[in-house]
C-alpha cells in the first residue's frame, strides 16, 4: 500500500498538533475540577466540617442537568456534560502524550499514545450522548490526570467529520497495532494483523418486567412489592450494550406492556479480542429510581464468524444476589466478524483480477451467482481508494440509459445494480447533506410529538379536525422544504457529477424532437428527483433512525405525520401536482403548484458541479491542520515496517483496502462453493471472469494459511530449543517475556482472573496487557460445534448453570452459563493425523474459513 502513503515532498515540522474539541466530563470529575486549593494546615474542629460541605455541595448536579433519574443512572459516568477542550498531541523522543486542556488552561488529563493499542481509539457510537463525530480513549492504564477518577473512559467530539478522521489517524499511527509474529518476519514487520467487528440489531422484548420476583429477590433488591412489580403498564425499558463490560451503546426508551420493539442497529468495529456481549435492560418507573432489571449475557466466540444468527435470548435476573431467574426475553440478530490481514503484497492478484473489470459487474456476479449479498461497501471502498467509483457509476449508467427498453416513467425506478450504488454513494458522501437538508427540522417535529392524521377513515374527530390537521400538514411541508431548499448549495460535488451524468443522458436518450407532445420534457429533473429524492431524502424523512437523523424509532402517531409528508415531498419532486390517489391529500395541491419552480431550480443546482476544486464546508485554518497531519503522516509512514504502515487507515474515509479485499476473500470462499457445483463445463466470458476470482481468493487463503502455519512451526521448533531454559517457552522475545509476567492466574489486585471462551483468532487473556499485541505467537484455533458448547467453553472457576425450567417460551436459547449459539452448520470432523504439522494445518484452516 505504498502508494497511499507515498512520500511527502515538503520537510518535516514539528511533531506537534493541536485541535479543539468538546469533552465529556462527568459529574465526579467536575466536582474534582472546581475543587479549590486547600492550605495545608490543621483545621480548626469547628472549621473541618465546612471543606466537606463545600465539596459535597459542589458535587451535586445542577437543576437544569438533574432532568431525569434515568438519564442520570444511564449515562457512562453518572451523569456528566460537555465542555470546550484543547488537544495538543506532542512527540517526546519514542513518546507521544496527548494533553487535555480544560478552559484554556487546565490540564485535565495526559494520555500516553504510544503505550495504547489502536483498538483503544475508536468512534464512539451515537447513541452514547446523541452526538455524532466522537471518538473514544477507552484505555485507563496509561494515562495521569489531576483527579482521582481515571477508570472511564475519554470521549472526544469534533466540529466535523473530517477532523474526527483525522486525528482518529492521527493517534492511531502511534499506538500499537494487533500485529502477530513481528519478531519472525521481519520483512514485513510481522506475520499478519488482525480485525474484528460486531453488528447487533435489538429487534423487540417480550414478557420484560411481567415476572413476579420472590420476596427474598424484592428485598435485596430494595424494591417495594407494593408498587407492582408485576405491573408493566408504567414501565420504560432501554437497553445498555457492554462489549468487554465497557458500555459501548444504549438503546432508546420504549414503553409497551413488557413487549417494546426498538428494531435498532448496532456495529462496533475495530475491537479488541472480544469476549463477552452483554445487554443491561433498565425498567422506570414514573417517581421512582430507575433499576436493572436484568441481562443477556453472551459469550461471543460461539458464533461462526461472518454469519447473522437471530433469535430469542433470555433475560436474566440482574440484581445484588445471584439467580437463575428469567425475566423476559430480547430478540437479537447478532453478526460476528474477525478477520486476518496479511501484507498488501499478498491481494496483488486479487486486485488484478479485481480491477479488470468494472467493480459494479462485480458486485453484480457476487449478487446474482454467489447469492452474495454483503460486500458491497467493501467493493465500493476499494474503487473509492482507487479514485475510479464515479467514472465506473458514470459508464454503469451510459449502459443502463442506452439499453433500456422500458417506458421513461420507470426510469431508474426499480432495484438494479446501479439504483443500490447510487444509494451507498449518497450515504457515503451525503451525510452532511442530508443532515443539513432534514436533520433539524426532522428532530423538532419528533420532539414536539406532532401527530397528524387527514384521512377521514382514520380519524374519528370530525372533520374540523381534519381540516386542522391539513393545515398542520401543510405548515410542516412548508418547513421541511424550506430546509431542504436552503441547503440545496452544500450538495457535495460527488453527488453532483453523478446527478449530472444520469440528467445529460437522459437529455440525450429523450430529446424533445422525439416527443413532440412534451410528455417528457420534465424527465431529466425527474431522473434527478429519482434518486435525490426517491432514493435518499424521502427515506430518510420516513426513517430517520435508519439514517443516524435522530435516535430509535419514532412513536406510532409521529411515523404516520412522517409519511404523510414524505408523500408530499415526493409529490412534489415528480414535478406532478395533480397526480393523487387519495381524495383527502388534494388540500396540498396548490402547495404543490406554488413549490414547483422551485423544485426545477433545486434539482439544477444539486446536478450542476461547481468550479471548485474542493466543495467541502472547512475553513483555511482546518484544511491547513488537516493537511500537515496528512504530510506528517506520510513522512512517518516511511520509517514504518510494512503491516504498521498498513494499520493507519486512508483518509478522508479511514479506508483500509487490505482489510477490505480479505473481507472479500472470506465472504467469497464462504459462498462459492455451490457457484462450483453449478458451474457449466462451457463457461462464458462472465463465469470464467468469476471463477478466475475465486481462485484468486483461494490462492490468498492458502497464503494466509501458509503464514499461520509457518508462525505456528516457529514458535514450537522455539519452544523445543528453550524448553530446559527456567523461563521455558516465554523467552522467545521481548513480546512473550511481557506475556510471562503477566500470566498469573491472579490480577494485580489478587484476585483470580476470569476465564472464558475467548474467539479462535483472539490472544490469552494475558496478553491484553501492555503491548499485548506485538506478540509472535499465533492464536489458538478454536471452533464452535453443534451441541457441544460445554467442550468450547470450559469454566473452572464457575459451574455452570441447569437450563430453566419454567422458561416462557419454547424458541428461547436455552439458558446454560453464558448464552451460547450452536454451530448450525454441519459438523466436519476432525481429522485425528499422527502428522502434527497435517493436524495444526486442518485447524488452522477453519480460521479462514468460517
């Protein structure tokens, strides 16, 4: 990947960059900042109570943040708020320390860089602070800070996206990446890296807080039986995520008899090796403190990697004593993705293969023959770091305008290959676009609860209500499009020049001599409105959770105010204003008459592309930041070992296209394999461009598995050289010299660590401490099985628990310990070969192939 990261021509700066950001700061960490300095002198007994009261007063949340007990007891750090900060990352020799400043002066925390993993710096999700473009420090080891609380996390949010990515980058280049065998292959600064990636969708509840607890239950729990425990009209339900008992997400509050539905979408990337997914369901109640009332505990490394398992998972008793009591039940769909990287060098061919054709027909072929159907941000990621997406969607659309044999109504109205690309391009590029275009105006409507009904059959008030509820509909028509017209200019010029190009070849393809009735006069800004609208604006009015406008999903009288104006919206982007089905929505035809014209000047605009080379919104002062972390980085990126340089992700997406092409390679092996069994004898240009991938693919697992394999070998030939040494296998290197002394059965404060089944390509517990991932030795290859989750998941230190017996349901997981998937693959059996070399490589295979 050198040529991403290829030499700067300017000279090197100083190492030193500096950035303004909001910081998260909770309640406790405040109080500790507003602290003032105390003399150090013997109070007087009269004068030792007031320092205490002052503290305690000052700690207290304030009226205008004490909003609610939930929001208090939900939040990362008990509550908390946002304040102006300044970063300032500096080099110190071989250290990095990034400083947090506090007003302008104070110096809140120092975080050591290059002491963490680069799985410690991630986006935090939105739906921690309903705030975009954060980023989190999850690390608390290295770090020192004025104040006594440095168990939580660091949350930083930026003014855009632009600068989130960038110092995402930026601070990734010098933490440690996850790179295995760095002491062997020193070549290319290791054996391979690894990537790993959780999607978790929590679809609805059932039977949630109808349980009856047992008295001795209420009273440890401190809950009066009085208030009706089993009384679940009252109740609020959200759900709090905990990867690796951190909090990495929360769902919304629902209410609805112990059966909400949330139908919200999770995905957690660039983890740690993972262990444990757990979710905390809180019950509120109105006047009451809430309370957990209980959790689904999920052991991780029972899933099949790159496969969505969904289903009813139990909720279990959460309280001060242990039980075995299920008190309801979440549905889940639950996708595990751990991938190896190897060096770029080795997708060489596979690129090839891969850029000699159009990366649409690709995604086509995956489609349609490999009933491939998950990939394709992964091609479109590649084509995006080669600078070729908007040429390939530009000659995808002369194909599909000059072959085309359906009526111009339905042009680029049905679901083919390039309406579903035109659809991630707008994604991709247009996420400040759309927020701009609806964001607002969108979150005040479901702030203001605003319900409007004007179908008679539908409501039952009279028809003054009716014509209320018109007039409503057309205020927020009015405000809506407002918003979107006024934010026409920030149209990102990606979107432009493929607007453009389906607008001109529409012009061409219906040009007016060919219709003299004009019927088609209006079908180029139609073409526009198609996808601008049809595609990506109107969706997002109708579902603004799916497109991150607002959080979880709105309140039944709410969606329906949504439809009713995203049928107006629509109306009105088709350039038609007396096309109407329904008799009661004729009250927004002259609305839609009066708008038009300036419907035809808005879609000109969003298809015209500007002079400017650069249309993004960003001042002189952040491109030139910008631009020095990126000069930085190439300079430093050529004294880096190969697999390091690859770590740092591409801007301005953070792209990593080894990481994407063996993403590709496992989803392919995964699915071709009836492809092989289907295949003709004659295969035709398409097929053998198809199989020729394939085999690419394979060729790239076989290398993977050669890589693993030759780790493997040298760690035990290592091991056998040292075994009379007193330090035995651990002084392999100065990774596994790390390794030993942290190996302990004990955890630094003495107690017993906690075992579990940890993932098949996930280190030991023991090397998760410091600089646990410059280590030589290769992960232990395990598999789950079907039925044999005990085998997996041994726990010595806990017995697991009997299934329950009084389960409310008979399509639950069954209960047993921690949650446990089985394989619903069919069992391959285990080769028993006296060869070990032939039994370490059978196993080793499954890695790649599951």
């Amino acid at each position: 990947m050198s040529e991403y990261w290829e030499p700067s021509a300017s000279s090197g700066g100083p190492r030193e960059f500096l950035v303004s950001a909001e910081l998260y700061v909770s309640n406790s960490a405040a109080a500790g900042l507003r602290k003032p300095p105390i003399a150090r002198k013997k109070p007087d007994k009269r004068d030792s109570v007031k320092p205490m009261n002052h503290v305690e007063e000052s700690s207290k949340v304030k009226a205008p943040e004490k909003s609610s007990w939930l929001s208090l007891a939900r939040s990362p750090a008990s509550g908390g708020h946002w304040r102006p900060a300044t970063c300032k990352l500096s080099e110190e020799g071989e250290r990095c320390l990034l400083n947090i400043y506090v007003d302008e002066s104070i110096l809140y925390q120092t975080i050591y860089i290059h002491l963490l993993n680069q799985t410690d710096l991630r986006h935090a999700d939105n739906s921690l602070f309903n705030r975009k473009e954060c980023m989190g420090i999850y690390c608390a080891a290295y770090r020192w800070t004025s104040i006594s609380t440095t168990a939580d996390p660091v949350y930083l949010q930026f003014p855009t996206a632009d600068i989130c990515n960038t110092w995402l980058a930026l601070l990734r280049s010098y933490a440690i990446p996850e790179i295995y065998g760095r002491w062997f292959f020193p070549d290319d600064g290791g054996s391979y890296r690894m990537w790993r990636q959780v999607e978790l969708t929590v679809l609805q509840g059932r039977n949630l807080g109808t349980t009856k607890l047992p008295d001795t239950l209420l009273h440890s729990s401190g809950i009066n039986s009085e208030n009706g425990e089993s009384d679940a009209v009252d109740l609020d339900l959200s759900c709090e995520i905990l990867l690796n008992e951190t909090l990495c997400g929360r769902t919304t509050v629902k209410r609805g008899l112990g059966s909400p539905e949330w139908h919200e979408k999770f995905t957690f990337t660039d983890l740690p090796p993972f262990d444990t997914l757990d979710l905390l369901v809180w019950r509120e109640k109105k006047l009451f403190k809430p309370s957990a009332l209980g959790m689904v505990q999920i052991t991780l490394s029972n899933f099949r990697r790159g496969e969505a398992v969904e289903g009813w998972f139990p909720v279990l008793y959460h309280g001060p004593v242990p039980s075995d009591l299920q008190v309801g039940e979440l549905r889940l769909k639950i996708r595990v993705d751990e991938e190896i990287i190897l060096p770029y060098t080795a997708y060489l061919g596979l690129l090839k293969a891969f850029n000699s054709r159009n990366f649409l027909d690709w995604m086509a072929d995956f489609e349609s023959k490999l009933k491939l159907k998950t990939i394709a941000s992964q091609l479109m990621s590649i084509a995006i770091a080669r600078n070729v997406l908007i040429e390939q969607v530009q000659e995808l659309a002369l194909r599909e305008v000059d072959g085309t044999s359906s009526s111009h109504q339905t042009l680029f109205r049905g679901n083919t290959t390039l309406t579903k690309v035109m659809e991630l391009c707008m994604a991709w590029y247009g996420k400040a676009f759309l927020e701009a275009s609806v964001g607002s105006v969108l979150r005040r409507l479901c702030a203001e609860k605003v319900g409007i009904e004007v179908d008679p059959m539908r409501n039952t008030k009279g028809p003054k209500d009716v014509e209320r509820n018109v007039e409503q509909l057309l205020y927020w028509c009015r405000e809506f499009w407002a918003q979107i017209d006024s934010a026409k200019s920030q149209c990102p010029q990606e979107m432009r020049r493929l607007f453009e190009t389906t607008r001109k070849l529409v012009e061409t393809r219906y040009r007016s001599q060919d219709d003299p009735n004009g019927a088609s006069k209006d079908l180029p800004h139609q073409s526009v409105s198609a996808f601008c609208f049809l595609r990506f604006i109107v969706p997002a009015i109708l579902h603004p959770h799916l497109f991150g406008l607002c959080p979880g999903l709105p309140s039944t009288p709410v969606q329906r105010s949504l439809t009713l104006i995203a049928k107006v919206i629509q109306s009105l982007a088709n350039l038609n204003a007396t096309v109407q089905k329904e008799e009661f929505m004729r009250g927004i035809k002259e609305f839609l008459t009066d708008k038009r014209q300036e419907m035809m000047v808005y879609l000109q605009v969003v298809s015209t592309p500007t002079d400017s080379a650069d249309s993004r919104n960003e001042n002189a002062a952040d491109r030139h930041d910008r631009l020095h972390v990126v000069n930085s980085l190439r300079q430093r990126a050529m004294t880096m070992a190969v697999l390091e340089r690859e770590s740092i992700p591409i801007l301005p997406h953070l792209l990593d296209v080894p990481r994407h092409l063996a993403i590709i390679t496992s989803a392919v092996i995964r699915n071709s394999r009836e492809f092989f069994s289907k295949a003709s004898t004659s295969p035709n240009a398409a097929e053998r461009a198809l199989v020729e991938f394939c085999s690419k693919c394979f060729e790239v697992e076989e290398h993977a598995l050669h890589r693993v394999s030759q780790l493997a070998t040298k760690i035990s030939s290592d091991r056998r050289r040292t075994s009379s040494s007193s330090w035995g296998a651990n002084t392999i290197s100065p990774s596994s010299t790390r390794q030993a002394a942290t190996a302990s059965p004990l955890a630094p404060g003495g107690r017993r660590r906690k075992k579990s089944g940890r993932p098949s390509t996930a280190p030991s517990p023991s090397e998760s401490s410091h600089r646990h991932f410059s280590v030589d030795e290769p992960p232990t290859p395990r598999f789950p099985r079907h039925n044999a989750a005990a085998q997996d998941n041994p726990r010595e230190d806990k017995p697991a628990r009997p299934p329950h017996l009084k389960s409310p349901s008979s399509d639950s997981v069954p209960l047993g310990g921690r949650t446990t998937v089985p394989d619903q693959r069919p069992t391959e059996a285990a080769d028993s070969l006296d060869d070990a070399g032939k039994r370490k490589k059978g196993l080793l295979r499954g890695i790649l192939r599951r």
